[in-house]
C-alpha cells in the first residue's frame, strides 16, 4: 500500500518548508523512521523521516524547492505498484493537511500558536487507499495553504547510495560547500563520527571565518545588483514584525541602571572558578525574570478578547544567528540561579546557532530580552514578539562620570528601554517594572532571595 509523503509541519508555526536535501534517491528501500530529507522550518533545519515501508517511487520537489505545509511531495510504494494516479492527482489537489510530528509538551502554558495550522487527513486523485504520512492534528485550526505548484517533469539525479555518503549536519554540509572542502576527507567528531561544523573549520587550509560573519558569495555574473531568495526564518521574521509593530500600540520606557556592584559579583564569581563564570547578560536575565516574578501585570499574552497573565516566567532570549533572529527559552526562570541560567543560556544559543532547537525549545515565552550591548550599542528599541505584551532591549555597558555622595566618579552604567503593549501594560505599571528591576541589578546579592 502506497504512502503519500506530505511537507509536515515540523514546527508550530511552520507554513512552508525548503527541501534542503534529500537523503534518499528514486529506487531506495525505506522503512518506517528513515530520514528522507532535511527540511528547512521558520526556525531550524530538521530531519522529515519516513512513515512506512517500501521503495522512494517518487520524488516531487527538487532540491531547494520550497512548499506549502501539505504538499505531497513524495510517494513510498512497493516495487511493481501502480502510483500514477498519486502523482498525477498532486498538481491538482489542494494540500492535504499535514501536522507537526508530536512532541513533548514544553514547561511552559499553553498559549495559542500564532501561525500553528490545523491539520487533517486527505488523499485525492487516488485510484486505491494510501497510507497517509501524518499523525495526530494539531490545535488551533486555520484555512488550509495554497495549491502546491505542478510537480517537475523530470527525476533529479540519482543520489549516492546510503552506504557511501558522508554523515555530516546541516551547518557542516553548508560550511564545506561554501568553503571547498571534501566531506569525504574529514573525520567527524560528533556522536557516532558525524562531522559537525568545527570538522569543517579545521580543515587543512580552511581559514575559520569569524562567529556570526558569512562567508562572501561570489556573483554568478557581472551587473548591479543580486536577487537572494528569502529564507524561511526571514519569511517568518518579516510576517511577524508586520504583526507586531502596526496593530500594537506601543510605547517606550528608557532608565539607565549602575552596574559597578553587579561587576563586582561577576568578578568575585569568576575567582572562585570557570563553574562559576557568568556574563552581565546572565545577570540581566535573572533580574528580569525575578521582577516579573513580582509584577505579573508584564508577564503577560494579549489573546485578543481576553489577557492572559502567566504564574510562570519563561525568558526568551533574543539570539542572532546567520539567518536572522531565533529566541530560545529559559522556562521557569525565577526559580533558577544565576549558574544554571549561565550553562543554560549558552547551550541554547549554541544550538541555536546551529539550526538545532528543538520546537518546544523556542516557543512558550512570557516575555522576551534582547541584548545589543557586545555589538558596540548604547541604545535601541526592540519590536515585542506577540501575543507577549513586552520586551527589554539591553545596551553595552559604559564607564561614565556620574555624581554619588556629591563627588563626580566613573561607574559602570547601563542603558535599558522596555517596549510595552499599551493594552496590557500602562505607563505606571511597566515603570514599576523597571524601578524594582534597578533595585536587583544595582543589589544584585537581593537575587539570592
């Protein structure tokens, strides 16, 4: 029995996906569980996994192609199956609707997703019952995505067979192809051999490019200017800023905190050793969590006909990468000590860096930080990130001349401006937010209570 392989939503706010590889050719044997192809979510490069057996009779979508959520674009068969009338039916048929893969619910409460699509089951143009590739559907039902574009004409190159190519990631692949270098030379070090990004960096005469910089791309051809295809990230990144920033009455609440004695701290920490290191970040993100812990009225979602105030703070963090922006979260941050929100803050942005989150990593926040200061910027208003209600943009930290006692001294300064939804946030309420947010940044021993 035929089974029909649909673009699934892989994340909850996945509208589309871009085949970023396929990892099996016209003619291979599949079993239930086997990875297909890498798709590229709104968020990360994931793994789109077969759910059944047979023979990969056909592939619908070349490499790069991108799809609507819902789109056939492969069929599982046996051997001598008749699967014509699958993929003749796929130029015509509306989407079928295919859901997220389930997953552990995350720590945080349940809010609505705001582009999570409803998903069903349903085949057209069949001449027999297929299995459908697709578990359980998801909340939050929307009209279902556009038709999918006609499938090509054409079968795509035969792949290596599965024995001989290269276990890498995503990132690594990318790396080597932008810099020259053969997968099949190197030796990978991550789990079960796979060669991971610092494989590719070490590379005999391969220069590391520095953190966050992308390699320089080369023109095809000579002219004024060059067209790049939007990335699904930055698809998403445009569609929510549209979002948030014309039907939001925001406003904005600027102070300027003193961090000589949250300096201090830092250092004494770090002389007690490496396990105790962390940054000023870390101990922003503390203060914020442990003043929304004492001001629900900003840990907050705005749901429309009814606001939703959380018992709970989950941070997100506001990490860039090559791509553009992704927020990890850091759940029930109030309860956690500053050690624990340091180790677990640069997990997070490390894999999120490389594309690796995991949904239910970087959806559920109640309110959002996002930090500028290591780029040289004093200070910058942030876009809220709804259905949240607000977000804190950190500057860098500055010495600066300031009167304490009468005298002038230098103090360490640091400048904050909190983005509001007048909605749900007034004047008053988000400035007393920010008065016990001072307190704990400038007593930072009071984080230990």
């Amino acid at each position: 029995m035929a089974t029909k392989v649909f673009m699934e939503a892989l994340s909850p706010t996945m509208e589309e996906g871009r085949l970023v590889k396929w990892a099996k050719a016209e003619g291979d044997a599949v079993k239930s569980g086997d990875v297909l192809a890498e798709v590229e979510t709104d968020k990360a490069i994931m793994e789109l996994v077969a759910r059944g057996d047979g023979i990969l009779r056909k592939r619908l979508i070349e490499e790069g192609g991108t799809s609507p959520v819902g789109t056939l674009i492969a069929v599982i068969a046996g051997k001598d199956e008749d699967i014509e009338s699958l993929v003749a039916g796929a130029s015509s048929a509306t989407p079928a609707a295919a859901p997220a893969p389930s997953a552990p619910a995350p720590s945080a409460p349940a809010a609505p997703a705001p582009s999570a699509m409803g998903m069903g089951h349903g085949a057209r143009g069949t001449g027999e019952t297929p299995v459908i590739q697709a578990p359980s559907p998801m909340p939050h039902a929307q009209p279902p995505a556009p038709p999918a574009p006609p499938p090509r004409t054409q079968a795509p190159a035969a792949a290596p067979d599965a024995s001989q190519r290269t276990r890498s990631s995503p990132l690594a692949r990318r790396l080597a192809a932008e810099r020259g270098v053969d997968l099949a030379s190197l030796g990978g070090s991550g789990p079960g051999g796979r060669i991971i990004k610092r494989d590719v960096e070490g590379a005999p005469g391969v220069t590391a490019t520095p953190a966050g910089a992308r390699a320089p791309v080369r023109a095809d051809t000579d002219g004024d200017y060059r067209d790049v295809p939007l990335t699904q990230i930055r698809k998403t990144i445009a569609r929510r800023l549209s979002e948030s920033i014309g039907p939001i009455p925001t406003f904005y609440l600027t102070a300027e905190f003193d961090l000589e004695r949250a300096s201090e701290m830092r250092t004494a920490m770090a002389e007690l050793g490496d396990e105790y290191k962390v940054s000023f970040n870390d101990i922003v993100l503390k203060a914020v969590a442990t003043a929304l812990a004492q001001h629900p009225e900003c840990n907050a979602h705005w749901l429309g006909d009814h606001i939703r105030y959380f018992n709970r703070v989950h941070i997100g963090m506001a990490v860039a990468i090559e791509e553009g922006l992704i927020t990890p979260v850091i759940f029930d941050a109030d309860q956690k000590g500053l050690r624990e929100i340091a180790a677990e803050a640069r997990e997070l942005a490390g894999r999120a860096r490389e594309r690796k989150l995991k949904p239910e990593e970087y959806t559920g926040s109640t309110f959002s930080v996002s930090n500028l200061g290591m780029f040289g910027i004093d200070h910058f208003t942030a876009i809220i990130n709804p259905p949240e209600c607000g977000i804190l943009a950190i500057g860098g930290i500055e010495p600066k001349p300031v009167v304490v006692g009468g005298n002038v001294v230098v103090r360490r300064r640091l400048r904050v401006t909190m983005s509001c939804d007048h909605r749900v946030i007034d004047g008053a309420t988000g400035a007393k937010f920010l008065q016990t947010l001072r307190r704990l940044l400038e007593l930072p021993l009071l984080l230990a209570y």
